[in-house]
C-alpha cells in the first residue's frame, strides 16, 4: 500500500519548472506529470487543448497494464514507453517508482532528443520526490484533522 | 490513496465501484454523468467491448465542492466485472480510497455475489488494504426486478460487517446519489483521521 501524497507549494514550483524546462529543451508540444494513481500533478507548455484529467487516468492505467504485464514476465517494471502517432507522439516514463513524466510531441523533436532530455528532468524530479514523499509522511492531513460532521455533511447539501 | 494538493487546494479521492459481471456497475456511472451540471464533472470514459462490457474500467471525474477551501473532486472507477478480468481489476484497486460494493438483487446471481465479494477482498489484500477497516458500502441493485431476494437475506449474505447499504435501481437512478455520498462521506471523514 502506498503511501498519500501530500503536495506543498515549493515542490510544485520546483516540479512545474523541472517540466518547463523539459518542455523547452525537448521542443515537446507540452509535458504532464501524473500520480501512479491517475491524479494529473504538473503540465507544462500547450495543454489548453488536451483532456489532461482523462489523459491521466488513462495513462495511469496504461502504465498499470504494462507493470502487469511486467509482473508476469518476471521483470520489475518497463520503466519505458513510446506509441508513435501520425502527428503526435508520446513517450511515457515511470520515475521514482511513485509519478509518470508524459512527453507529447510531434515531428519538432525527435525520440532521440526527447529520451535525452527526460533522462534528465526524471533524475530532478526524483529527487524533488523525494522530498514530497518524506513532508507527506511527517505533516499529513492536519488541516483536515479540524474537518467537522458539518463540514462534510454541507457538501451534500443541494 | 487520496492526494492532498495544498498548492492548488485540492483534495483528490479515488472511489472503486466493485461487484459481479452485469450488476450495474457502469450503470451507476452513467447515471451519475448524466444528472450531474456540465460545470460538476469531466468526460467520463469507458474502455469497454464492443458488446459494451467493461474490458478496463469506466472512469468519471467529479467535483463534489468545497470543503475548508479545498475543492473535493473524486475519481469514480468501476472494474470489469466477468471472472477472467481479475489482473485488470487488480489494477484498478491500487491506490483506492473507497469501495462500493454494488451486488446484484436476482436469486441466480447470489453464487455470482458472493464470489466476487470474496474476490475484492482477496484483492485488496494482495495489495496491503483490509476491507474492514476501508471506506465501504454495498449497494444492492436491481431491486424492481420480480426475482429479487429479501434484503434481509442479502445483507446477511454479503453485509456480514453492517456497513451502510443501499437498494438501488441504478437505470432509474434510485440510491445511485445515497451510495456515492454515503462512501464520500466516509472517505473524507477517514482523510479527517489523517488516513
């Protein structure tokens, strides 16, 4: 069972610059990191047209499936993948066992470029992840511990 | 495992609607999209046979308000139901912070029932969760249908811990809403504990 996640300002700030700086070094079309779970986290460069919340589930499902799949052929994880579009590509990384770095992008980059830059940005975040995962677990849910009966039962009022 | 986004303010619920092949599972899905404002919810997707069975999982995202200045939105998923899917639904339980267990009512479903029952909780305990101590409610659907057992049987059949439950006729709607606020309410009461 995983631990919860916990995101504070400073670690998004810094994790939303890790992904500006991928999207630019990258020419990617933009950048997404996503919980394991399904929970989109950061983006970064032309995203207004994109579904991100169904594009992260979706991922995180796919991500899911190959792990499975992983599983039964004995190997820990494929910490890659890439599906090749007409116009659009994507190229899926796991990093720190816990999030997933999205790359799209189309013929702009290169697959090569794009791996190269990820590479990168995955050992930044990783230890930005860190970090997240180490404050999650010392000062989890302490607003939330002032949460009264009211205060739920209100948000079922309609 | 819920996702706490003190940044944008936002608090993130995964809430697995779990059961037997053709129970309804989707169904509840559907109804909620379709009575929900526009404003409320995203697109709700269906990664499903061509003969309309779940092959993956349904997903909907839906923002429920604000609680303390934190916007709630809750991530519904719905595993494939029919036996040989179990892998699938094995994935889709990672990281699950409510369970909605929805049984079928009909008398030739009760084996279905209890097998899949026996399932979620073989699953959530491969991946380290005791059903016991989840957020958890049952539903039982199909309850306009001539062969439907008595409750009384039901619950004593797959209700043996008495947690909330629910009878439901999800195509109609009726405790579709009493379901999902039921297990959303007990999800954020477990956040409260600091879960």
């Amino acid at each position: 069972m995983t631990q919860q996640l916990v995101m504070y300002e400073e670690e998004l700030q810094q994790i939303n610059s890790i992904c500006e700086i991928l999207h630019r070094d990258s020419n990617a079309k933009a950048v997404l990191v996503i919980d394991k779970n399904g929970q989109p986290i950061a983006q970064a460069g032309d995203t207004q047209q994109l579904d991100v919340t169904s594009l992260s589930s979706l991922t995180a499902g796919n991500v899911a499936a190959t792990g499975g799949i992983a599983q039964l052929l004995a190997e820990r994880e494929f910490a890659g993948q890439f599906h090749e579009g007409e116009k659009t590509n994507i190229h899926i990384k796991i990093v720190g066992e816990r999030v997933i770095l999205v790359v799209l992008f189309d013929e702009r980059s290169s697959q090569g470029l794009v791996r190269l830059r990820v590479k990168k940005a995955a050992t930044e975040l990783t230890s930005v992840l860190e970090t997240m995962i180490k404050k999650s677990a010392s000062g989890s849910g302490s607003v939330f511990s002032e949460i009264t009966d009211d205060d739920i039962d209100n948000l079922f009022n309609d | 495992m819920s996702f706490i986004n003190y940044s944008s303010r936002e608090i993130n619920c995964k809430i697995v609607y779990y059961g037997p092949g053709l129970c309804g599972k989707t169904t509840n899905l559907q109804y909620i999209y379709n009575k929900t404002n526009p404003e409320a919810k995203g697109k709700m997707i269906s990664l499903a046979t061509e003969t309309e069975r779940t092959l993956f999982f349904d997903f909907l995202p839906l923002s429920l308000g604000e609680i303390r200045g934190f916007k709630t939105r809750f991530h519904l998923y719905t595993v494939p139901g029919q036996v040989f899917y179990d892998a699938s639904r094995k994935l889709i339980l990672k990281g699950v912070d409510g369970v909605v267990y929805v049984g079928d009512s009909q008398m030739e479903r009760m084996e279905a029932n209890i097998e899949s029952l026996d399932n979620l909780r073989q699953n959530l305990q491969e991946q380290g969760y005791d059903l016991d101590k989840l957020p958890y409610v049952v539903q039982y659907n199909k309850r306009d249908l001539p062969n439907a057992i008595q409750m009384s049987e039901l619950e004593e059949a797959l209700n043996p811990t008495k947690v909330p439950s629910f009878e439901a006729v999800a195509p109609k709607g009726i405790g579709v809403f009493d379901t999902l606020k039921a297990v959303a309410k007990l999800v954020l009461t477990e956040l409260r504990k600091g879960g």
